[in-house]
C-alpha cells in the first residue's frame, strides 16, 4: 500500500501561507488544492486495494478496483516526494540555518513514520502498511534535495533503470521474494529489497515527485508538459510491455504461468494480469493472496508493466499515470474554481492523509474485515463514506488532521535549532 499514507506535508507551508509567498493570484490556491485533491483520490485509491472488490470483477466496478491496484499507491510515493520538496523549499532549496532546519524536519517525520508503519504492521492486519518504508524513502532522498527539476528527473529515470535488475540480482542473496507474516515488524531486509514496497524499486518514485515539485506549476507550458510527459510515460511503460511479452519468444507464456502460480504481486491482494489473454491463448487467472514472488520469479518478469511487479516498464507506467492524475487535479482547480466546492469533501480527506490512512488500517483491524460478511463493494463504501465525513466535519474547525497536527509539533523542534547547534 504512497505510499501517503500522508499528508507528508503536515509542516510544509498551507495553501494560504503558500499562496502569499508564491503569487497574489487564485492559482497559487488552486495549485495546493489540486495537491490535496490528488492524495484524497490516492487515499480512496489504497481503500479500494485493501477492502474493495477483487478487481477480477467485471463491469465498471472490476475496471475501477483495478486501476487502483498498484497506481494509488505509486501516486502516494510520488506525492511524497512533493512533500520533501515543499519542506525543503518547493522551488528554490532552502540553505543555511532554514537548510538545516528543513533537513531535520524531514528526518524527524521519517523517524516517526518508521515507528508508525512498524506499529501498523504489528497489528497483523492483511495489509502491508506503507508508512515504514515511506520513511525509509524520506532518508534516502533527502540528501538529494539541493538539486533542481532536471537532474532529479534523470537521477529518477536512471535509478528506475537500475534499481529493478539490481534487485532482480540480489534476489538470491536476500532470500528471495519471502513476504512476512502478518504481525511481523518490517526489517531492514524488507524495507529495502523484500517488502510490499522496497526501496531499491520505490525510490524513483519520490524523486521523480520531488522533479514535479521543482517545475513552475504556475505556468501553463509546464503543466502542458509536465502532462505529455506523464502520458509518453504511461504510454512507453505500457505499450513498452505490450509490445515485449510479444516480440520476445515465451516471455508472454513465462508470465502467464508466473502470474498463475507464484505471482507478480508485492501486494496481498489480487492483481490483474498484465499479460492479455490473446498472448497465451487463455485468460490469466487471479493472482492468489498468498503468491507473493517478486518479477513472477522468473526473468521474463522483468518485461511486464503488471503493479507491484517491481520492474522498470512498471515503474515507468505508475509515474507517468501519477504525474498525469497530479497535473489533472491541479489544471482543474486552477481552471474550474466552481468544482472545489464539490471537490471539497475529497481535498478535506486529502489535506489530512495521513490520519485517513492511519484510520482505514486501524478499522480494518478493529473490524477484521477479512472475516466480515458483508459484501466488500459495501464495505469499501462505509470506509469512504466515514472518512469523507470525519475530514469534512474536522476541516471546518481545524487547518490540519489529528495526527497532521501531531506531527507537525514534532517536527517543530527543529524550528528551535539556531546558528552553530547541530
């Protein structure tokens, strides 16, 4: 399961605050609105993957549960890395005391998440918390974040390049794709190779949000870019996998049996296939709960563009639709003032992300809704439905979330550093 499992961004500047610094105009607002729009949507996204429907479903429903799998969560991680670039100075890179003032927050809220995702992942649900690593992510990035747009983007593509066969090597040595138990506190081990979101295949995803953060999101040009980008992404990583699993002999049947079998999911859920059924001559079925194997387990893997697949076509995929729902969602509060109003229920639970998905993880434990008879599109509801109430309700009487909140006044130590204090 972004993740972001945040509003990362709980002491970055609010939209009021980011307004009057960046411009005297209402797209300065629309722009961090679209911000909090888009993790709302990754929040109902990660709901959908967690409690939702399997997305084997046909019909609009089974089109829907699929198109979250995997992509809300890589949306989670590339807003996150937007987060690390609003801490650190969204343009321009904070130096001197305000630099390291800056550095500590970010350290201080990945140590917290850490411990948060640690303690979530104690709790046994059927989910893998994204929280622990999403620290993890925060450390690993952090000492990137001086660098403009341009080499961020390249740092992101050549770590996308390398990091999956780097990780598709190392698979021996770490002991395979072994997913833990439910309950078992996330080492380092599955932090950075073996976990539902691994670090050495999940980093491109944040400095690649970190790229985004640093572009003139004001500008129409940009944003025109910044979305034919995310399309030719979309397209390159898709397409790219399309056209692989055709032209290179049994990687498509390779796929298919790995996908039936073992699994090219990170991801405690069923996932769909990314091999169409024409290339085997039968449909692929569901991936089944327990068929954790990372690349399917079998080279041929390394070509697909399937969620959590941990290859780089699907690396690719994922952060090119994320820069597309990211730019979508700001155009449209920029160019259409009247839809945040109606908007507003979604960027209530955005602007709170953390403590929404902190609550989804906590129901699902209270509740045990693997046990639960009632029909998952009814419990996916309730969950949305509750957390669109409570963030509204919260948002009318409070600028930040409950755990928002909490963190920004851990993070406000590092307000108290001064010249010459480390």
């Amino acid at each position: 399961m972004t993740h972001h499992p945040h509003s990362v961004a709980a002491d970055a500047p609010s939209p009021e605050r980011e307004h009057t610094r960046l411009s005297t105009g209402a797209p300065g607002v629309g722009r961090l609105i679209g911000l909090d729009l888009a993790r709302g949507l990754a929040v109902f996204g990660m709901y959908a993957v967690h409690v939702g429907p399997a997305p084997s479903r046909d019909g609009v429903i089974g089109s829907l549960m699929e198109l979250a799998q995997g992509r809300s969560s890589a949306l989670f991680a590339v807003l996150a890395g937007f987060a690390v670039a609003l801490i650190t100075g969204r343009r321009t890179p904070k130096t001197g005391l305000a630099g390291r003032q800056a550095v500590a927050k970010v350290i201080i809220r990945a140590v917290i998440l850490i411990a948060l995702g640690t303690a979530l992942t104690l709790t046994g649900t059927p989910v893998v918390p994204i929280l622990a690593f999403y620290g993890l992510f925060f450390l690993l990035v952090l000492p990137l974040y001086r660098l403009g747009a341009r080499p961020l983007a390249l740092i992101a593509a050549g770590w996308a390049l390398v990091g999956p066969q780097l990780l598709y090597a190392l698979k021996p040595l770490v002991g395979g794709r072994v997913f833990l138990s439910y309950g078992q506190a996330d080492g380092p081990v599955s932090l950075f190779f073996t976990g539902g979101y691994p670090a050495l295949t999940w980093v491109p995803f944040v400095i690649a949000g970190m790229a985004v953060a640093r572009c003139d999101l004001a500008a129409t040009a940009v944003r025109i870019r910044l979305a034919l980008t995310g399309a030719a992404l979309a397209v390159t990583g898709y397409g790219g996998s399309w056209l692989a699993l055709r032209l290179v002999p049994g990687a498509a049947e390779a796929v298919r049996k790995a996908e039936a079998g073992q699994g090219m999911s990170s991801m405690p859920s069923s996932m769909p296939s990314s091999v169409p059924s024409g290339a085997s001559g039968a449909s692929v079925p569901s991936v089944s709960p327990d068929s954790i194997g990372i690349f399917g387990d079998t080279p041929a893997g390394m070509l697909a563009s399937a969620p959590h697949s941990e290859a780089t076509l699907s690396i690719v995929a994922a952060t090119g639709v994320a820069i597309l729902v990211i730019t979508a969602c700001l155009a449209a509060m920029d160019a259409f003032p009247r839809l945040r109003r109606p908007a507003g229920p979604v960027i209530a639970v955005g602007s709170m992300s953390l403590t929404a998905y902190v609550f989804h993880i906590v129901a699902i434990w209270l509740l045990s809704t693997e046990e639960m008879t009632v029909p998952p599109l009814y419990t996916l509801l309730g969950f949305i439905a509750s957390i669109t109430v409570l963030a509204t309700l919260w948002s009318r009487f409070f600028r930040r979330g409950p755990l928002e909140w909490l963190m920004g006044r851990a993070t406000g130590i590092a307000g108290r550093m001064r010249s010459g204090t480390t």
